[in-house]
C-alpha cells in the first residue's frame, strides 16, 4: 500500500511538472481532483492507525495544494 500511495503521490507531482512545463493539456482542475482523492487514501489509510497525523494532513490540504498550483513554489520542491 505505501509502495502504490508513492507512485501515486510521483505521478501526480510529474504531471504537475508537465503542466506547468506546457507539456500536457490536463486543466488544473482535474489535477486538484487527483490531490484531493490521494489524499483522501492517505487519511482513509491513517485515521485509525495514526489520528494525529490524518488531522495534520487534513489541516494542511489546502494550504499543500497551494504550494503545488503555484508554478514558482510548485519549482521549489
């Protein structure tokens, strides 16, 4: 499961770099959709082996994703 919730979290963040490089069409929107269904796994996944760190996550989501759609903080990471 960590494994598959790796490539996942890596596949997201590679179309994110192709978006932002003009390399895929994909609309931000759908891309935050993905985002935010991986991160509902990884909270499906902790809320009941971990509660503190699915409410960290949970807290943070937004302020994740802006980090992610803002190209120049986005080429920060």
């Amino acid at each position: 499961t960590k494994l598959s919730l790796k490539n996942q979290v890596d596949d997201l963040l590679d179309e994110l770099r192709d978006f932002y490089r003009g390399k895929v069409k994909t609309p931000l929107s759908a891309l935050r959709q993905r985002y935010d269904l991986l991160l509902m796994k990884v909270l499906t996944l902790l809320q009941d082996s971990d509660t503190a760190l699915a409410s960290a996550i949970s807290l943070s989501r937004e302020a994740i994703w802006d980090i992610l759609k803002d190209p120049n903080k986005f080429s920060q990471i």
